[in-house]
C-alpha cells in the first residue's frame, strides 16, 4: 500500500507535464496524455493496476467526459435551422461512417462489432479540438463556421445514440439481448432528450435552493455516479446514465454554474481517462498498427474534404470557404477514444486500442496543420481551379 | 440603420452581425468564456473578416461604455429600446472644480437653459429621487440627468462656462 501514492502521483505528474508539453507547443492535450500514458507503460504501473484504482479514476473520466456531453446539448441549438442541419449532419454520416466502416472491415480485418465501433471513430470530429482552433484562429465570425458548427451538434446528438447503442451490445452477452439491449437503450436516451424539458422542471427546483458551492459540487457528482451506478444495474451503461443526466440538467438553466463548478473534476478525470487508455496499450501492437492507422488517416482526412466541399455547396457557400470547412473538420479526439476504450473493455480485438492510438495522433498533427493552413490552401486551390486571365501561358 | 442579427455558435458562445451604412459590417463574437473578438468585415469580401480584435471581458465593458450604444442587450430589451428613441440618460460626476457645486438646481436654471433635467442625484452612495429646486448640488455628487442629445450638448456647454 505504501507505494499506491507515489504511483498515482507519478501518474497524475504525467497528466501534469502531457498537459504543460500541449500548452507550450499549443497542441492538442489529448493525443500527448495517450502518449504519456503508453511510455510510462506497464512497468511504472503495474502495481496500481492491481488496485485497480487507475481504472476506476478513469470510469469517472467517461462519466464525466459524457455528462458534459449531454450537459452542452441544447434542444433548442438542435431544432434551430434543423432541416438544413439535418441534412449537412446526414451527408457528414453517410460519408464518413461508410468509409469507418471500410476501415474497420477491409483495413483492420476486424469482425463487423469491432468495423461498427471504428466506423464511429473514424465518423466522428472532435467538437472541443475544432472549437478550439475555431477560437485559436479567430474564425468564429467566418461564413464557413455556421456550417462547421451545426455539422458538430448533429455529430454529438449522433454518437450520444450510437454510444448508448455499442455500450448495450458490447455490455449484454449473447443473441435476443443483443437485439433488444440497443433498442431500448436507444429509445431511452431519445425520450430523455424529448421530455428533458419536463423532467428538469423538478431538477431545477432543487437546484435553485442549493447556495453553498460546496453543496453544488458535492451534490451533483453525487448525483453523477448514483446515476451512473443505477444505469449500470440495468445494464445501460454507466455512461450512458451520465448522459442522460446531462441531457436532463442541460434544460435546468443552471448549465454554467454547474459547468463551472464541475469542470476542474471533469479536467482531473478525463485526463486520467486519456493517460490510462495510453497504458492499456502494448507498444508491439502500435507497430502492427502504424501503417493501416495512417491510410485511414488519409482516407478520413479525404472524407471530411469531402464532406465540407458537398455541404458547403448545398449551403450556397463558395468553393474556398466550403474547402476551409471541410479541412477544418478533420481531427478527431475525444469520443473517438471513448469508444475505443469502449471496444477495448467489451473484449474485442486490441488493435482498435492501438490502432485509434496512433489514428486520433495522426490527425491530431495534421488535422490541426490543415486548419490553421486551410484559408492558404483553398485560395491556392482556387488559383488553380480559375487561372489569373483566359490566357494559357506556355 | 439595420437591425443586428443575433445567432448561436452552439459550443462557442453568441455572434452580433451588424452591417454599418457605410457598406462594411462587423460581427461581434461573445465566447462563453467572456472573450469578445470584434471581426471587421470588407463589403469586397463577406466571406473572412479583415481585421479581427480580441478583447478581455473588463475591455469589452470599457468599450462598451465608450460606444455607449453598448448594444450587448438580452432581446427581451429591444422593445423598450425603441420606445425611448431620442432619449439619453447620463450619470454626470460633478468635480470639485465644477462652476456648478455649491449652487442650487433652481438658482442655476439648468432645465431653462440647456433643456436637460437632473432626476437624481447620488450622494456618498445614496439616491435623492426627483430632487427640489432648492437642492445645492455638492462637489462629489453625482447627477443623473435625462434628455435628449442636443440638451447634453447645450448642458455640457453651460457646465464648462465660467
């Protein structure tokens, strides 16, 4: 027991200088955690392991990293604009999960349980990265970022169904639960989100007599991992239920103050979700993976291109900003580990650990690159496409 | 002048476009975590902004208070807005070295003159609603005077005589 501290402490001094590395090289801190986490590997962690204490930290960080997701669901952002919304988020799908799921199938040589979790990692873009180089690049008044933006909340309403879906499937064991598991999970987390607003009316009554900030912060991570423990029992996923909860308290008008309060727990947690998915993964299995990590790299950088072109069309946008969105959509990061994490712990193959590794580090590197170069990039396409004069030179 | 538009950037915060008379726009982008940018908009090229200023909240309220149009108004606003076109409500300090301290609101003349009325005065923290004529104004005090712009022109002017 007595080396438990120094463990964690060195864990979390990993966490620390992951998190310091990203903020000076102004780099996405994900992919630097899941690095940290792979070199620090099994031979510092072994005995937390054991304890098992590592992977509890980390079931927080999915509880967390997923109630913040439901939390920032808004149904009014989601029905603002929605045909159109609907219509650019089902092209992003139809694109970009389909070549997922070749990926997974053709690529990995997985079964069609492991194609459907990559298909999810490779569909979905990573809305906190993407807003933050939104803010980093100041193109938040861009005629492009309206498309980008609605594109990501048709994305999150998406991969909150498509989690509870796999979470089911892969928790649940064998053939009748298989099919009903992520039907009902499925329609739970869409009657959540249809009468959140009704259901949140008791919430916020409760919420509004709690003063102390203390209370706040004790009471909803109480709340949190009741909910989660509940969920659990009845086979839904213990991530699922903090979605669920979000969903509810995201209708409460107290979504700032609890945001606020809860957001240093969620930083905690998350990270050490995002280090100790890096300590799942064995280095000899990266090797096996580094090559078709990074054709699916190019392939999803493609499809996103694509998808920006096609949508940006459709929303009347001109060829270079439509190519700007399309570059910018490009990195992957949060819930693409989330569901790895997911298919790594329902025992499907290692590689998807492995392969999502070095996939989200790939575009992470060159998703970032792209962005910030995106507006020199289209115009030069431009340049190309419509040659200064009629004239031909040469 | 054309309306501002307000729209939501789910995950971001709330952008305010506004397109000025002289053919450019601005749009101003609030983040949810305080920041403002300001994002100036050629009419050439509506696509980017050509100049884009990032501004803490403590120098968004600065500005704001500069511009004093101060426009970051929750919508439920807008209508009484409109209603108290042409009016202007100022909150004036008055400075130890101000010609008005130590004489009283009647003895000045100050509605006859310049048209603008003083509906309150703060002193040391505490209101004086709708005060007499034979209130004496105090150095220190602060005047919260209502009336149209070319009153204020004319009250500034007959403040700074001597």
């Amino acid at each position: 027991m007595p080396e438990t501290f120094l463990e964690v402490g060195i864990a979390f001094a990993g966490i620390a200088l992951a998190s310091l590395v990203a903020a000076q090289l102004r780099f996405p801190s994900i992919p630097l955690l899941i690095v940290a986490g792979i070199l620090l590997g099994p031979a510092v962690m072994s005995a937390v392991d054991e304890l098992r204490l590592m992977q509890v930290f980390a079931g927080f960080g999915i509880v967390l990293i997923l109630f913040f997701l439901g939390l920032e669901f808004s149904v009014g952002d989601l029905l603002s604009g929605a045909r159109r919304k609907v219509l650019n988020g089902l092209l992003d799908f139809a694109i970009n999960f389909s070549l997922g799921l070749a990926v997974g199938l053709l690529l990995l040589d997985l079964s069609p349980l492991g194609a459907l979790f990559v298909a999810g990692i490779v569909y979905i873009s990573s809305s906190g990265l993407i807003a933050r180089l939104i803010f980093e690049l100041q193109r938040a008044a861009r005629v492009e970022t309206g498309l980008i933006l609605s594109i990501l909340v048709f994305e999150d309403l998406v991969i909150a169904g498509y989690l509870a879906v796999l979470s089911s499937v892969s928790g649940g064991t064998e053939e009748a639960a298989s099919f009903l598991q992520p039907a009902l999970a499925l329609g739970i987390v869409a009657a959540t989100i249809g009468t959140a607003r009704f259901i949140s009316r008791g919430a916020q009554r409760l919420l509004e007599r709690i003063v102390s900030d203390e209370l706040f912060v004790v009471a909803i991570f109480a709340a949190l991992v009741l909910v989660a423990g509940l969920a659990e029992m009845v086979h839904i996923s213990s991530a699922i239920g903090a979605l669920l909860l979000g969903l509810i308290l995201a209708e409460t008008g107290h979504v700032e103050r609890i945001e606020q309060r809860l957001r240093p727990v969620h930083d905690i947690f998350a990270g050490v979700f995002f280090l100790h998915f890096g300590l799942t993964i064995r280095l000899e299995n990266i090797q096996a993976v580094l090559a078709a990590a990074a054709v699916a790299a190019i392939i999803s950088i493609l499809g996103k291109t694509a998808t920006g072109l096609l949508a940006g069309r459709i929303a009347g946008l001109s060829f270079p900003a439509s190519l700007t969105a399309g570059l910018t959509l490009i990195p992957r990061g949060e819930f693409s580990i989330v569901l790895a994490a997911l298919a790594v712990s329902a025992g499907l193959s290692p590689l998807i650990g492995s392969f999502t590794a070095v996939y989200i580090l790939i575009l992470a590197v060159a998703g970032s690159l792209l962005a910030r170069e995106s507006l020199r990039i289209a115009a030069w396409v431009e340049s190309l496409r419509r040659p200064k004069g009629n004239t031909t030179s040469g | 002048m054309r309306e501002i538009t307000e729209s939501k950037l789910p995950g971001i915060g709330k952008k305010y476009d506004l397109e000025c008379s002289s053919g450019e726009s601005l749009s101003i982008v609030v983040h949810n975590s305080g920041t403002r940018e300001i994002h100036h908009f050629d009419p050439e090229n509506r696509e980017g902004p050509k100049a884009v200023t990032t501004l803490t909240d403590a120098e968004a309220r600065k500005v704001g208070a500069i511009l004093s149009g101060a426009y970051f108004k929750p919508r439920v606003i807008q209508d009484v807005e409109l209603a108290v076109e042409g009016l202007l409500i100022e909150w004036i300090e008055l400075r130890p070295e101000s010609r008005l301290a130590g004489k009283t609101i009647g003895e000045l003349q100050i509605r006859q003159r310049t048209g603008v009325t003083i509906v309150a005065i703060v002193r040391a923290g505490r209101p004086i609603i709708n005060p007499r004529p034979d209130e004496t104004l105090r150095a220190g005090d602060t005047l919260v005077v209502i009336g149209d712009e070319e009153g204020f022109a004319r009250f500034r002017r007959f403040a700074s005589e001597s």
